[in-house]
C-alpha cells in the first residue's frame, strides 16, 4: 500500500514491521539487511530507518543473489572472515 506524499510512501505488512522491528532490537546493526524488491507499480520509499548501506533495492532473483553476495563479503571483510 501507498501513502500520498512527494514521494509516496510505502507500507509494508505487519508481519515485515514485526520482524524489522524484532531485528532492530535484538540484532547488531551490521546484521540487519533490508531488501525491497524494484516494482513500476509501487513508487516510493519505506519509512524504515535502517543505514544505506545495509539496504539492497533489487530488479529480480539474479539481481538480489549477486548484490546479497557483494554486502556479504563486505561485512565479512570487516572482520578479516573473507
């Protein structure tokens, strides 16, 4: 669903919220991924406050797998695990 506004904001089910917010209070900030799936029927942002960084917008499963990979390996090497 949509809210009106320049840009629009989008709305995610209740069972995203739960688990966001879940990860959001349990998890390390560097855990958390938030990925949004690139739709032409839905413009516009989530009102989720989570770091650029961490959020992966995605066109199709192709797409998700290689950018999911990219964040990974990166967050990996931060910890010298890569």
């Amino acid at each position: 669903s949509q809210l009106p506004g320049n840009p629009p904001s989008l709305l995610a089910s209740a069972s995203v919220c739960v688990e966001l917010g879940y990860a959001l209070q349990c998890k390390r900030s560097e855990q958390i991924i938030l990925a949004r799936q690139d739709r032409e029927d839905f413009t516009g942002h989530f009102p989720f406050e989570v770091p650029s960084q961490q959020q992966i917008v995605f066109h199709n499963a192709t797409d998700l797998s290689a950018q999911l990979k990219t964040l990974i390996e990166a967050q990996l090497k931060r910890y010298g695990l890569v």
